[in-house]
C-alpha cells in the first residue's frame, strides 16, 4: 500500500512539474517571417502563433513593426519593400500582442536576397512617413511601449530641411534622471547611413543670438519675429543650455557625426532597448527620451524632440498614465498633478464620437483644470452651443470629469486603406491643483474609453505617490519611576534599612519620522534624560552604654544617573490630525552616575523607655561617590502611549507608559513634541 501511495505521489509530482514547463514553453509566443521576393520587391508576412485572450478586454490583435536591414521601416502587417541595389538584408520582425497574456515574441533577423531580375508587377512605391512635412524633420518612434524585462525597439528619424547638403550632429539621450535605477540597456545600433559615434563634447560656439529690438531696427521687419516663433519647441538657438539641461535629465547618451546629408533627404538609426529588471512595476509612470539634432555642425541652431512611454505591464493601446508618479509632499500644493489618456480605435471604421471618463480622486480641485495638450487637435467646444464642427468638451460630475471629442474623423486600425497606425490613436494630456485639504495617500484614477456606441473599454488605474520625506521633532518631558530600595547603590547595611524613595527625571531629545504620514508610520527618538532618586528613613535602637541609651538615626540619600534614552523603531498611528497613538521599544544606557549618603545620628538618656536629655551632639556622616560606568545597556522595555495636539506636524502632548525588564519596572513619561 505505502509503495502505491510513493508511486502516485511520484506521478503526480512529476505531472505537476511537466505541466508547469508545458504553460512556461507557452508563455512566450512565436514570430516567423514569411517572404516572396520578385527582384527588388520582397512581399513580407509575418506567421504569428494564436493570441490568448484577455477576459473582459477589447479583441485582441497583433501589431508588426519591421526593419527591412536597408535604413527603412514599417509598421504595417504585410508591407512591401522594394531595395534600391540588389545584395544580401538582414529583416527583423518585431510583433506585440495587445490584449494578450502572453509575452511577446522575440526579434529575429532574417536573411533575404534581392536580385535586380525584372517583374511583371506594378512599381512598388516605398512608404512615405512625411519626415518633414509632418515631424519638422525629426522624430522619434518606438515599437511598443516598455515592459518590464522586454526588449523595444527605437527609431530615430532626422531629414535635411536646407537646400544645401549639410554635415550635421545627432544626440540621443535616455534613461531619467528623476528614477532611481536605469530602466534601459542600449544592447544594439543600426545605422545605414555612414554615421561615425563621438564622444560628448561640449559645444562652444560664437552664435549670439539678436535681440528682438536689435533685429528690428537692423532688418526693419518686424513681423519676422513673433512669440509664436520665438516659443516654438522644436527649433532653439542656445545648443550649450540644451545639452546641460539634458545631461541633468538622464544617464545615458549616445552622439553621432553625421554628413553629406542631401537636400531633403531623411535617414533613420535604429536601436534596441531591453529593460531592466529594476524598471518600475507600477504601470503609470511615465519615461522620456530625448532627442537633439544640429543640421549644421558649428552652429548652435538645433532641434529638439521627445518621447514619452508609459511603462505597462500588458500591451494596451487603450492607457492612463501619470506624470509625477512620486511627489514631494511639503511641495506638493504649489504643483499640478499631470495625467495622460491614450486610446486607439480598433474598429473597422471610423470613429465620431469619443468619450473619456476619468475618475477624478478626491484631494484634487476638479475646478483647476487645464487641457495642456490633445489629439486629434480640436479647440474647446463653447458652452451651453451645440457646434457642427470638431471641438472637445469637459463635462463634471461628483467625481468625474468627462473629455468628450465631438464631430471628429479618428480612423480604425482594422479600416480598409489605414496603414499608418498613428492616425488611429489619440491622447488628452491634462493637470489639476490639489485642494485646500488633503492627505498624505496615493491617489488612483482610471479612465472608461467610449468610442461612439460601442461597450466602455476601461483602462488601467493610475497610481501617484507621495515621498515618505523626513520630520524632525524636537521633544522634551518628565520621566516618573516607581522604584524600590533595590534601586539604589548603597551599602549592605544601608540597603537592609526600609527606604522611603521617590524618583523622577526631566530629558530632551530629536525624532525622526516620515512627514506627515496619514495613517501608519514608523518612529525612531534619541533623548538625553536625568534621573534624581531621593531617599530617607529613620531607626531607633535602645543601646547600653554604662546606662541606657536611646539611639536615632537618619539616613538621607541622593542619586543622580544619566541617560542615553533609545527608541530604534516605533510604531505609530494616527488616528485623526488630533489623536495619535504609539508603539514601540526603548533601551536606556547608563553614562554615569553620582550618589551622595548623609548620616545623622542623635544618642538620647533612655530612663524607663522615657525620652531624656540628649547625651551627644549631633553626629553627622557624609559619603559622597561619583564615577563613570562608561556606556553600559541599563535598562531596556516595551511602550505605548497616546498624543493630543497636532499629531501630523507641529506641536503636541503625549503620555507614554514603559514596562521596563530591570528596575525600576514601570515607568511614566510625559512629555511635548513638535514636528518640522
């Protein structure tokens, strides 16, 4: 019977472990590209293996993106590509499952040959990205956005705007400052164009920029110059500020020499990015990339571009995302909460009518709010009017806020004759002041995406934090000890006498906490204290000295010791901003000490157990001790207390009782504290 049950244990676990490699092997999907050469003109296609839907989420699908290994690209799902000269490409097929469990598949490169054998077929014409009739001639584009340990792959654009040939200079910069840990590692670049890698440089050059008033009166043409013109955030003039500020910004950088660029010619780098494990798992930060091209090397005129990426979990065109995913709390009033809503329709037509409705949270001032940036680009539809022409409206509720793009044209990524996946997607970037009041938790939005009548698509939650940030309080109190004669340092015979003893103490001292935390926090205090024991008792003994005697004696006694109070690690709670309660353990370490011992002894006539005359004088015996004991674990125990006042910051009252293991066992502190 035992050799049964091994043997089924046995088989059980080794399904178990078969079955968990099975679901492993799977997890990672397959990409194959499937190829039909006719000369110059390859037809490409790519064998995906089948999505794993989402429950509950829009349909899934596959989007492609392809290197054709000769400097040009596409994101179509079945481009066509005609290569210029004949010759041996390396294509790479990069595919991403949106509404998918799975992971996506890795990029391989495929060899392909392209001969110059004629065909019979219409002349293929390559795609058109409208470098610079759209993008002012630089622009940066990514696969897919970033997963934590997943690979993206990077193009960037730049095209000759001049009708001269040029020699120009291109900078990438990545990896933001504002994280902690690097989110990516540059594992490769492609270039197809001669572009040589330089080291950073700093740029001096002797362009001074006019003034407007000087350029005025030197040319005479005023309209030349205008605010437009002068804010426009592509084209700059001072290139040293613009590479300081981007050297602040992030990590990495990568610069390229580039030359003999013709007349509106537009060339591509590409690179790939693997994220790194320590990329943030919350799923609505937002990174950056940043781009800055010199058309002309030596001169100081340049262009600037930048990417934003919403790092994900899963790949969801349909996202929320927010900009200051940790914020200083002490600061946090006098700045706006940034968020993002991006959606792409995934319709077979177009879409008219698009609603966001964003939940709001509660510490936000919904009347604060500004539009800082959308698409597709439509003005503010006017109040209480109903418009025929293509406009955004806000309408608020309790807690909501709904963007509503009205009378517009945003085409489907599964229409018939839409290949530019771009034109299908949107976004509405916007920002809000906090309110008078609020606390120091993380606030949380979503966004249910409407496009015309179809069922709500809901998007992730994203998430904003607060730094914990440092409090520094400054504390002061009274220490009272209920304590016993086995407190106090004295001799054998006086420690056999019944004290009278009273001890109490005064400290001082710093804590440190988070600031301002809202609910839970942890505390750490450091206080110096003294603590003043007074004792005293009083005997009387009848004694024979050639007659009877009556004997009293008085013993005084005073101790000081001093303190090093510790508490490494409290528990605290706040109840409301008024109450607070506390937790912990505190250590106290002895420095030194001082004891001083008064004797006081009267010889009285003892006639019949009757009072006499007094004999003597009064004797009186002073010993008085002091020493160091050097730093020594005195006494150590648990707490717990409670504060009235400002229990978030500034000034309270608090009482707290210490059941110490040594003696004296209990202790009663009260003290006032004021955090900073």
């Amino acid at each position: 019977m035992k050799t049964k049950i091994c043997f089924l244990s046995f088989y059980l676990f080794c399904f178990f472990i078969n079955a968990q490699e099975v679901k492993k092997d799977t997890t990672r999907h397959q990409a194959n590209i499937k190829e039909i050469i006719k000369g110059k003109s390859v037809f490409f296609e790519s064998k995906l293996s089948e999505l794993r839907q989402i429950a509950g989420a829009p349909k899934a699908h596959w989007n492609s993106y392809w290197e054709f290994g000769d400097g040009n690209y596409s994101f179509k799902d079945k481009p066509k590509h005609t290569y210029k000269e004949k010759g041996e490409y390396q294509v790479r097929l990069s595919a991403t499952n949106n509404y998918d469990d799975g992971k996506p598949p890795l990029t391989r490169p495929k060899k392909i040959n392209a001969n110059d054998q004629t065909s019979n077929d219409e002349v293929i014409l390559n795609e058109d990205h409208a470098l610079l009739t759209s993008f002012n001639g630089l622009r940066i584009q990514n696969n897919r956005e970033p997963s934590p340990e997943e690979e993206i792959q990077l193009i960037l654009s730049y095209a000759n705007d001049k009708k001269i040939t040029t020699n120009g200079k291109l900078y990438l910069f990545y990896n933001d400052t504002k994280f902690k840990d690097k989110n990516f590692e540059l594992t490769d670049t492609r270039t197809y164009h001669n572009e040589e890698e330089v080291d950073f440089d700093a740029v001096v050059s002797n362009f001074k920029p006019l003034s407007k008033d000087k350029f005025i009166r030197s040319t005479g043409i005023e309209t030349f110059i205008n605010k437009n013109l002068i804010a426009n955030d592509t084209i700059r003039q001072d290139l040293q500020n613009s590479l300081e500020e981007a050297k602040k910004d992030y990590y990495n950088h990568k610069i390229f020499n580039v030359d003999a660029i013709e007349p509106n010619e537009e060339r591509n780098i590409f690179f790939t990015l693997k994220t790194t494990p320590e990329m943030l798992k919350d799923t609505s930060a937002i990174l950056t990339i940043r781009s800055i091209y010199v058309p002309e090397r030596g001169n100081s005129t340049h262009k600037i571009t930048e990417k934003e990426m919403e790092i994900v979990t899963s790949h969801d065109p349909n996202k929320m995302a927010v900009y200051n995913h940790y914020m200083n709390y002490r600061l946090a009033r006098f700045k706006r909460l940034k968020y993002k809503i991006r959606f792409q329709n995934n319709g077979e037509g177009p879409a008219s009518l698009i609603k966001l409705n964003t939940d709001i949270p509660k510490m936000l001032d919904k009347t604060t709010l500004k539009i800082l940036d959308l698409y597709p680009k439509v003005p503010i539809c006017p109040d209480n009017k109903e418009v025929r022409y293509s406009c955004i409206d806000t309408i608020f509720y309790a807690d909501k806020i709904s963007f509503q793009f009205k009378n517009i044209y945003l085409p489907g990524s599964n229409q018939k004759g839409v290949h530019e996946k771009d034109s299908t997607k949107g976004f509405v970037k916007y920002s809000m002041k906090f309110g008078k009041k609020f606390h120091k938790i993380k606030s949380k939005s979503r966004t249910e995406i409407i496009f015309d009548k179809n069922e709500p698509i809901i998007t992730n939650s994203s998430t904003s934090r607060f730094k914990p940030g440092i409090s520094i309080g400054a504390k002061a109190g009274y220490n009272y000890f209920f304590t016993s004669d086995e407190d106090l340092d004295f001799n054998e015979a006086a420690s056999k006498t019944d004290f009278d003893t009273t001890a109490n103490g005064y400290f001082a001292g710093v804590t440190i906490s988070p600031y301002k935390s809202y609910k839970f926090y942890l505390q750490a205090e450091i206080m110096a204290s003294v603590q003043y024991i007074k004792s005293s008792s009083f005997s009387e003994e009848e004694v024979d000295i050639a007659f009877p005697a009556l004997v009293k004696t008085e013993l005084k006694s005073e101790t000081q010791k001093n303190y090093l109070d510790i508490v490494p690690i409290s528990l605290r709670y706040n109840v409301n901003s008024i109450i607070g309660l506390g937790f912990g353990a505190q250590v106290s370490v002895n420095a030194w000490q001082k004891s001083r011992l008064e004797t006081n002894t009267h010889t009285f006539s003892n006639i019949d157990n009757v009072q006499g005359d007094e004999l003597t004088d009064l004797e009186v015996h002073t010993c008085e001790v002091t020493y160091n004991k050097g730093i020594e674990l005195n006494n150590y125990g648990i707490f717990a207390d409670i504060t009235i006042g400002i229990a978030r910051i500034g000034p309270s009252v608090g009482i707290r009782y210490i059941q110490n293991f040594n003696e004296p066992t209990k202790q009663l502190q009260t003290y006032a504290i004021w955090k900073f």
